[in-house]
C-alpha cells in the first residue's frame, strides 16, 4: 500500500469535491482533467533530481512517477511518507501547483492561491496545510481520536486555537480540553468543551476570524 500525492497547475483555488473528481480522473488515465502548464515538467525535473526514481530496496517511489503534461501522479511507501512528503507539497507550491492529498481528502494550495494572512492547520497525525479551508479545518476536528489527539490552528503574531483529547491532553474520557492564544501570553485561555460539534464552532469561528464564540464556555485565563 503506497501513499500517494497528485501535482497539477489550477487557475484559481479548487474545492476539495473538485480535486477529488479530478484525481479519480488522472489516475483512470483521462485526459484534459487539468490545464496543461510547463510548470508540471519543470516541477517533475525538480522532483526526480531531489527524489531519484532509484531501484529497489532504496527506492522512495513504490511505484513508477505517473506524468504528463498535465500532472505528476507520486506514489510513495508509507514509511518514507512522513519525512518526504512536506517536502514535495512545499515544492509543488514552490512551481505554482495545487498538491492534492487523496488520503486525508487535503488541498494544498501554491503561494498564489492563497488568502492574505493565512492560518496554519496541523494534526497530530497528516500533513500541515497552509491556508485552509473551512471543510479542511472540520474535517480535521472531527478526526479526533486516541491516536490523532491534538489539532492546532494557528494564525499570525501569536494567535492560535488548539484542541486536545485523552489524558494526553489532561481531560477525562469523552472530553475536549480547548485552549486560545489571542496575541499575548496574557490573553492564553482554556476550556473544557463536552461535545464535539462545540469544538468544532469554534474552530469555525476562528477560522472565518468572529470577533465573539458561538458556543457558551467557561475559558480560564491560564496567566493567572
């Protein structure tokens, strides 16, 4: 079993139903899926001379790379994935192409694509995602689990929401242990919320930047 990554150049920002259809397409073989772009060939070239197709037992591709004009199909061996694939989803962005993560669903945008200020989604367990989007950040939420405990979204100048679950995270059974940092180390505030359609509010009121919670919480000022 590999874990596999998908490489192709969009115009504007591709939802996460748009990208799965298109990857089922490219991996079916179809043509004209995506926009042709000079970029997928300077990308493959720089991909291949960071991560030569080398033969087995080192190889990192468990597959051949998969390649047209249109995009880069990567398969990998899940043991390698965890260290090479920032890498390849920072330099797809770094030749203005869309990096697509079909096991989490996750889109990962270029430079280009994305919003001013962007927030920074990391789990305990995937790849972080630069600037994502609302249905990237809920889905993250709502993977919680015993071995995925945490997820962090992060904004600039020291703002951020982050979520914990399990003893790791210092609350009973069932619980979610919520904590937000508003800019200052004074302004660092906990909760802990019973329910996961609360977490995820939250994590969407953060998200779209309110100015207020939608869900009513005891926060602890953990400065004090």
């Amino acid at each position: 079993m590999s874990f596999d990554l998908a490489a192709w150049f969009e115009h504007s920002r591709p939802s996460r139903a748009e990208a799965v259809q298109k990857y089922r397409l490219m991996c079916e073989g179809v043509s004209g899926v995506a926009v042709g772009s000079p970029a997928v060939a300077r990308f493959r070239a720089a991909l291949v001379a960071e991560f030569p197709e080398a033969p087995a037992p080192d190889a990192l591709w468990s597959a051949g790379l998969d390649r047209s004009e249109e995009c880069v199909l990567m398969p990998m061996g899940w043991s390698r994935a965890a260290e090479v694939a920032p890498r390849i989803v920072d330099l797809a962005g770094e030749y203005g192409l869309v990096c697509f993560d079909p096991q989490d669903g996750v889109v990962h945008v270029p430079p280009g694509l994305r919003r001013p200020d962007p927030l920074l989604l990391q789990s305990c367990v995937g790849l972080r995602v630069q600037d994502p989007d609302a249905e990237t950040v809920e889905r993250a939420v709502r993977r919680l689990s015993a071995d995925n405990w945490f997820v962090i979204l992060e904004a600039s100048e020291g703002r951020y929401v982050q979520v914990g679950t399990g003893s790791r995270a210092g609350v009973a059974a069932g619980g979610f242990g919520v904590e937000h940092r508003d800019g200052s180390p004074d302004r660092h505030y906990r909760c802990v919320l019973p329910d996961l359609d609360q977490v995820v509010a939250v994590f969407a009121d953060f998200t779209r930047g309110a100015q207020a919670w939608s869900v009513e919480a005891k926060w602890e000022n953990l400065s004090m």
